[in-house]
C-alpha cells in the first residue's frame, strides 16, 4: 500500500516529512482532521524498524487524537508527530528544527509532549514556535501531563468496575498494570491511594523497583500480565498488545488502560474481546486527561480545573459502554460514533455559516 492508499484509509488532511540531515533530523507531522479546530498532539521519539512503522504509527495516533478531542468535548482536531531516531541522541538543535518545522503549520499543529520527550523538550520547541504546549510552567506551560492523564485512566477504570461490579469502589479490587513510566506510576498512585491491590509489569527492573517500594505490590513476567486472575488489566505502554495471540489468555473482566492504539485491529479485536464478555474501555477515551490538561493551556492554564475536567472522563466512559451495550456494538465502534456524530455535526454547522 502507498503513501496516498494510507492516507485515504485514516482519511488525512496532510502528512509534513521534515528533515534536517546537520541535527539529525528525520520527522513525521500528521494532521488527521481540523473539523473541530486546530490539529493538537505530542510528538514521540522512537528508534523505528522501518520508515514505513513511523508513518504508519503516525497516521493510527493521529487519528486517535482527533476522536479523543471529540469524544471529550474539546473544540480540537487531531495530530500526531514522530521523530524517527534513538532518543539517547537526541539534542536542543535538534528539537529547535523540529520547531521550525511546527511553526510552518501556522497553527494548524501544535504540538506536546508523548513518549521519549520530555518538558524540556517542548521548552527547546518553543524557542523556534508558539505552537507547543506542555513546556515548563515558567513559560506558561503545564508541564508534565502524565498526573492528570493517569487521573482520568483511574476515573475511567472506576467507571468500568461500575459497570461490571455495580459499584465503581477500587478498594479490593485486583488491577495490573503494564508500563510503569510517568503515568502507569502516578495511576499506581491513585489507585494504592485508593484501596487497590496492584501487580505490575515492566522490561526496565528500575522502574519496577521504583513502583514496587513505592506502592508494594506484585511483579509479573512475560506473558503473566495477560494471564493475570485481576479484575482490570491497566496496558500503560506500547500499543497493539491486545491481538489474537493474546486475547485467548485474559482472564480479566475489564481492560482500562492509559496506551494508546491498545488493540492490534479495532475491529476484529475489538469483537473478540465482546465475545468474551470483556468490557474494553476505549485507549483514546480513557486517556483523555493529558490532552484535557494541554488543551487547558490554550484557555490559561489551572491545575485543578484540569483534574476536574479529567475526572469526567468517567460519565464518559460509562456512555460508551452503555451505549455499546444499546446498539449491540463493540466498546471501540460505539466510541468512533460518538466522535464521527459530533465531528459530522460541527462539519455541517460550518458549512451552513460559511460567507458565500
């Protein structure tokens, strides 16, 4: 398939490849759909395969942000940016350039934080474009959003135990967590906060260390995440891990994570977990918080009022489910509807106002 068939599959706007060879630059920048408003989304740093594994992540993530703007509300569309590279590399120039690429877009994109950046990252970004959030809060950023995404994945998983158990208590209940970075940890928090017993898994022995001194807790290997007898399965890390050669393994009722792109494909994915009776809170609605609290930035940025915001993810993840259960559709389907519904709607009201 090439470039443009891909492009017609996620149904872009535009794809930007930036280079610069004297830094080491090699990015993607993808704008899915601006129906809503300007295209807003983090920009990652992985050491890709393969150019092709770039630009498809960049398209799927891309296209997840513009139904996570809508399914939260947010007067935002949907982008994405990969930087193709090992992240020990990389540099201020480097991330500088990258900013003049941004900055290109007239505000069409404006970018975040994601995996492998970092706030000082975004600060180096800014000094080349206005069109960055998530910088240090002495420059009028928010700073790291992973408190407030891990606040919503925790409201989300409270919402799904409702679901499942009738009360949406975590005292008790038996939630695993795979990936503790920046917002497995804080949802460890959360829900040790909260009453929670708490098994994790991890490739880095430092982090596990760290959660497990911090929180207690069980430490699982391998495969034992998916075969794990606990009531939420929390995927925090890479996407596609829930597939057909995973799926016959779970024993979990609910799977609520903070990952992006959790299932392999949406669809045929998707239904196998209903065939299982697993609830699936949708990757993109769940872990909402973090674009909430960017998004907060652009209005004058309070803490407090993006926890807030980030605590309704809740109601909305109750909506999906019960809708889903309505129309006899899967939790990812039900979700993509209610995003295309309101896209489809502020499309139309656009158009009937547009000067002639």
């Amino acid at each position: 398939m090439n470039l443009f068939e891909q492009l017609a599959g996620y149904d872009h706007e535009q794809v930007v490849f930036c280079r610069d060879e004297s830094v080491g630059l090699k990015a993607i920048i993808a704008v899915h759909n601006t129906s809503l408003g300007p295209a807003l989304g983090g920009t990652r740093m992985l050491d890709y395969p393969s150019e092709a594994d770039a630009v498809r992540d960049v398209l799927r993530l891309s296209r997840g942000m513009t139904y996570k703007a809508a399914v939260a509300g947010l007067d935002l569309g949907g982008g994405k940016a990969v930087i193709i590279g090992d992240p020990s590399l990389k540099s201020e120039a480097m991330f500088r350039a990258f900013g003049r690429f941004v900055d290109t877009l007239g505000g069409r994109y404006i970018t975040a934080e994601d995996m492998n950046t970092t706030v000082e990252d975004m600060g180096n970004i800014r000094r080349e474009t206005r069109w960055v959030t998530g910088s240090e809060a002495a420059h009028g950023g928010s700073g790291d959003p992973s408190p407030v995404t891990a606040w919503g994945v925790f409201h989300g998983i409270r919402a799904c135990l409702e679901v499942t158990y009738g009360s949406p208590d975590v005292a008790g209940r038996t939630v695993v967590i795979q990936g503790v970075g920046n917002v497995g940890w804080w949802l460890a928090k959360y829900l040790h906060d909260a009453g929670a017993k708490l098994a994790y898994a991890d490739v880095s022995a430092k982090r596990l260390g760290k959660v497990v001194e911090a929180f207690g807790g069980q430490v699982l290997e391998g495969d034992d995440f998916y075969k794990a007898e606990a009531d939420v399965l929390a995927p925090c890390a890479i996407g596609g891990i829930i597939n057909p050669r995973t799926i016959p393994m779970l024993r979990a009722p609910i799977i609520a994570g903070g990952a992006n792109n959790q299932l392999d494909d949406e669809r045929r994915d998707g239904e196998a977990l209903a065939q299982r009776n697993i609830n699936y809170a949708p990757d993109y609605v769940i872990n909402a918080g973090g674009l909430i609290n960017v998004y907060s930035e652009l209005k004058g940025y309070g803490r407090d009022k993006a926890m807030q915001d980030a605590a309704n993810i809740f109601d909305t993840v109750k909506r999906v489910i019960n809708k889903a259960k309505v129309e006899g559709t899967t939790t990812a389907m039900s979700a993509n509807r209610v995003a295309e519904e309101r896209i489809a709607a502020v499309h139309r009201l656009k158009r009937v106002w547009l000067p002639s």
